[in-house]
C-alpha cells in the first residue's frame, strides 16, 4: 500500500498560523478580535436599541408637557368648532299686520388671501384686484377697503357682510375663492315709516347676529331677536365653512316672536307728512304728534317733524334719530286748562253758563298774572274763560278748586308719570311735589307753565274727556306671536277714572268753543274746525326758558294744540306740539288737517245741523 507523504517543508503547523474554516486570524497571543464576537454585536445593537428609546421617551415628554399646549391649540383649529346658529328675527308689523321690519337670508362673502397668492403666483395681485372690483360694484363696498384687506396675506378677510344669495352665488362663480357665510339682513319696506319707533337693528360682527341699536329694535331686542343655537362641528382652516359630514351635535335656534304695533300704517305716513310740511312752513325748530283711538288708547300715529331710514342707520342725521314726541318734555301752557276745568266741573264748583268778572291781572302771592291781551273787567261766561284762554279768568277758578284737588286732578291726568307705552327714553314729565308749593307755584301749574309733559302725555289727558272721565294709558304694542304661532294679546294697562261721565260730557261742550267762530263769540282756534263735524279742543301757548338769561323769553314759544272730533262722540284724540314756530302762532291749522283726514278715510258720521253757538262774553 501506499504510504501518506511527509509534510512539505515551510507548510502551516497545526495551531499556528491557520485554523479552522471561517475562523478568524487570532490577535498575538492566540486571542480573537472583540469586533469579531457575536457577543459584542448584540451588546452593541442593545445600546443602539435603548439610545432610541431613551431619545423618543425625551421627547414625548417634551411634547406631552412643554408643548402640550400649543399643539393642542393648532389640533383644535383643524378640529371641532362650536358655531353659532343666530336666531331668525322676528317681524314688526302694524295693526292689520303690514310688515313694518323683517328679515331676510342674507350671505357674508369671506376670502383667504393667502391661498390666493400661493395658487395666482405672480398673477395674484392682478386676480385680487379684479375681485375687488367686481365685488364692490355689486354690493357697493369700498373698493379701497377692499383692496387692503386683500393685499394682507391673512387666511380670513371678510369681503362683504350682506348680499342677497342670487349676487353671492354670481361673486362664486366668477371667483371660487370666494366662500359665502349665512348671515341675516334687516328690511324695513317702508323706508322713514315709522322709523321713530320702529329704530333700527343692524348685523354685530362680535354677536355674529342682527342686534337692536335704538327703538323698539333696541328696548325689545330680546324678544324679537329669540334664542340661538349651535353646532359643533369641523371647519375648514381660516374660515368659519363647515366640512360636510363634520357636524357631531346640534342645538337648533328658536326663532324670535313677532311684533303687532297698534300703528295705522296709512295715517302714520300721513300724519308724518303733515308734520313734516307744517313745521318746515312755520320755521319751527321740531315738531311732534300723537294720534289715538279714544276708546282703547291705543296709538295710531307717533310722529316727529324729521326721521330716517332705518337701513341706512350709519349715515343717518343724528338729530333725526330721536322719538321726541314720548322722550322729550315741553311746557304745555294753555292747553293744561282743561286740568282746572275738569277739578272745577267734577267738585261741582262750576257750571258752563257761570258768569266770571275777569280783571285784567291777578296777583298770586308775589306775582302778577295778566291775561295775552290787555282789557279792563270783563265778563266771561266759565266756557269764555276756557275758549277764550284767560289766565285769569282760569287762576280764579283755581282759587275755587284749591290746591290739593288741583294736585289731585293732575295725578289722575297722568302727569309726571311714565305712561309705561314701553318705548326707550320714555320721560316723566315733571310736577313739583305739593309739599314743596310755594305760594306763587299755584299761579303758574294751572295756567301751563312751571310743570312739563311729552306730546303723548299731553294727548293722555284729553283721551280722559273723550272716553267720559276714563284715562286709558296709551298703548302701542297690539299682541306677540312667539315661535310657537300663538298670538298673545298686550296686557292693557289700568284705567285711570279721572273725572264723573258727566264732567267730561260738559267739558267737551265748553271745548267746542274753542273751534267756534262768531263774531264777538269767538274762541282761540276756529282754523281747528273741520266743516261738517264738531270738533273739541284747546289751543297753547307757552313761554320757552331762555338759556342766556334763565327767565322767560319774550320771542321763543311752544305751541300745542290737543283736541278730539268728533266732539259729542270722539273716535280719535290729536296731540300737537311745535317748538318756536318763526312763521305761525297756532298748531290748530295742523289738527284741522290731520281731522279732516281721519273724518274722510274713516267715513265719520257728517253733522247735518250747525252745532248752537255758546256764550263767551257779556257785554
């Protein structure tokens, strides 16, 4: 057999320089490299593995706490909102329900300019610029507010905050970075009608509603403007638009309730007409009237010399804002007579034919009262002291009242007391208390002057007369029609009995004198007579304070006249106020306008026989 061959020379001894396959070279010494060790691997990917956590468990503390709350806030922009649901308005209306404000859908045009500049490049400020004129010539809008607002690089822009939904949608199309927000806009078909007392209720950016600013938009806001309601849901980065399918729960709104004004919307436009031209032909500084039913109180016309249009609110004259004829007092003078008169006739004191020797002054504790005309002792019957509008004459029939019947007499007429119609601003009128009477106060309150009144108040007391001694406080909210769609009635106020139905029957009699016009016989305002109707009432004229001097000026006036047709049977009761008439020195002109007109459209029973002439002065 053959024998193995011996080792070649130079060739590896086992042990020292080779090994087995796969086996590394070993370090001197016989030792293997620490990088060769699967040991140290895994030591090493360990150290690796647990560096990582350690990094990762760092931050999400960072991120759980330092900014916890910022990254909370930026989640929730691109996450659920509460939105509210604004409440639809509810409608002002007048007695027969003609709509005098309502409300109508309306859409707020909103933009993100900066997603304009990142999509229009170069082309965004030309783009911007088209939109910004295209929007301005539909909704009338600044056109330079317009333009900044788009040259910013906000995410939000409110372009227009009320265009009727057929424009917007038109805006949309031409420009579909446009996006519409649902808003409410106020309508008040009538324009100045009413607008006194109507006032106006505009769009509150903060509220994100239609909010009352002044009238009864204001005073009864609450109920008109309902209970909003809400929804939450997610809306889309920089704007208010809700992702559809996004909304997680909703509250619905409750609609405002409706409002029924006792208002006669045709002789409300009348009488401000009426006004309006009257106190421009005089050259008076204001001028106000009031009309009501005799029977209810209720108003029919509330008017002032100016208004406005209550859509154009921000442009409006401040001074024609106002509601005078309930907010801003005034000496009556003569036409506060008849509270004297009425004392008189109800303790028995008097009768219409008494004969009064009437001097030419009197002289009340300190003071001298003389009647407008000069004239020696004369003799008026009771009506004469009334139709002929003697202070005198009216101070000695005081006399025979007495002061405390007197102050009694004015309470139960309503005066220095709110009529509580519910109209903002509504003022008291003044009357000094009796304890506080002077000697000579009872030789100014019964002749009209040292006391005040509104034009309503003033109306108030002749209502009295006309309705047999019963003073019913003027009302001018008819009923409520909550969302529900039943209609309340308005709770009517407390009648007042001021005087016996006979007292007030005799009163009316002496106050047709007033309107008579015979010769020798005639009383203080026959351009107050409507032909065919007898009409009762009384002129005034009362001395307004100079602010210079503080003394009663000699050449600045109110004038009043408040009277009632027809006179046996009243429908209607007229209050009219001017204040310092440059060009007339009586209002009965404007009651015979306004009577007539009511006598005509009303179809008022025609008088076929001349009413008696009565008595006013002996001879």
């Amino acid at each position: 057999m053959p024998t193995a061959a011996p080792p070649r020379s130079g060739g590896r001894r086992p042990g020292t320089g080779g090994g087995p396959p796969g086996k590394g070279p070993r370090r001197p010494g016989g030792r293997r490299s620490p990088a060769d060790e699967p040991r140290f691997r895994l030591r090493l990917a360990w150290v690796l593995l647990a560096g990582l956590l350690l990094v990762s468990g760092a931050k999400l503390v960072v991120v759980q706490t330092v900014q916890a709350g910022s990254l909370t806030a930026d989640a929730e922009k691109q996450r659920a909102s509460r939105i509210a649901i604004p409440a639809e308005r509810g409608a002002i209306t007048d007695k027969d329900g003609a709509m005098l404000a309502f409300s109508t859908a309306s859409k707020a045009l909103v933009t993100n300019p900066r997603l304009i500049n990142s999509t229009k490049g170069a082309e965004a400020g030309a783009y911007k610029d088209a939109m910004a004129r295209a929007v301005a010539e539909v909704t009338g809008s600044d056109l330079g507010e317009l333009q900044r607002g788009l040259a910013t690089d906000r995410g939000y822009v409110v372009l227009a905050t009320a265009v009727d939904p057929a424009p917007a949608r038109a805006l949309r199309e031409q420009f579909p970075e446009i996006a519409e927000e649902p808003r409410e806009a106020r309508q008040y078909p009538g324009g100045t009608l009413a607008s006194n007392i109507i006032g106006a209720a505009t769009w509150s950016a903060d509220a994100q509603k239609l909010v009352g600013r002044i009238g009864m938009e204001s005073s009864d806001d609450e109920l008109l403007a309902g209970r909003d309601g809400f929804q939450i849901a997610d809306t889309a980065e920089g704007s208010k638009t809700v992702i559809p399918g996004s909304v997680r729960s909703e509250k619905p709104a409750v609609p405002g309730s409706d409002v029924q004004l006792t208002i006669d919307s045709d002789l409300q436009f009348q009488v401000q007409r009426m006004l309006a031209d009257y106190t421009a032909k005089t050259g008076a500084r204001g001028g106000s009237a009031v009309v009501l039913d005799r029977e209810t109180g209720e108003v029919r016309a509330l008017a002032d010399d100016s208004s406005f249009d209550p859509a154009s609110l921000l442009s409006a004259d401040p001074k024609s804002l106002g509601n005078k004829a309930v907010t801003t007092p005034f000496e009556p003078g003569s036409v506060n007579k008849v509270v004297t008169m009425a004392a008189a006739l109800d303790a028995g004191v008097i009768r219409p034919e008494d004969v009064l020797e009437v001097p030419g002054s009197i002289k009340v504790a300190d003071r001298t009262i003389k009647d407008a005309w000069d004239h020696g002792l004369d003799r008026y019957t009771m009506t004469g002291v009334l139709a002929k509008s003697s202070n005198v004459g009216t101070l000695m029939t005081a006399q025979k009242v007495g002061p405390d019947a007197f102050s009694a007499m004015l309470e139960k007429m309503g005066i220095g007391k709110k009529t509580g119609i519910g109209l903002p601003g509504e003022s008291a009128g003044s009357v000094p208390a009796r304890a506080t009477w002077s000697g000579s106060t009872f030789g100014n309150l019964p002749i009209g002057q040292g006391l005040s009144m509104t034009v309503l108040q003033m109306a108030g007391m002749y209502q009295a007369v006309a309705n047999d001694g019963v003073r019913v406080p003027p009302r001018i909210v008819s009923a409520t029609t909550g969302p529900d769609g039943v209609r309340v009635p308005a709770e009517a106020a407390e009648p007042v009995r001021t005087m016996s139905p006979e007292a007030a029957q005799t009163l009316r009699t002496m106050l047709t004198a007033v309107t008579q016009d015979e010769r020798g016989q005639s009383g203080t305002g026959p351009e107050a007579a409507v032909p065919g109707f007898e009409v009762a009432g009384k002129t005034g004229t009362a001395q307004q304070v100079d602010p210079e001097t503080g003394a009663y000026s000699r050449s600045s006036y109110w004038i009043t006249f408040a009277g009632m047709l027809p006179a046996q049977d009243p429908r209607f009761v007229v209050g009219l106020m001017l204040d310092a008439p440059r060009g007339g020195s009586s209002a009965a002109p404007l009651f015979h306008d306004i009577a007539s007109y009511l006598a005509q459209r009303d179809g008022l029973p025609v008088q076929t026989t001349p009413p008696p002439v009565q008595t006013l002065q002996l001879d």
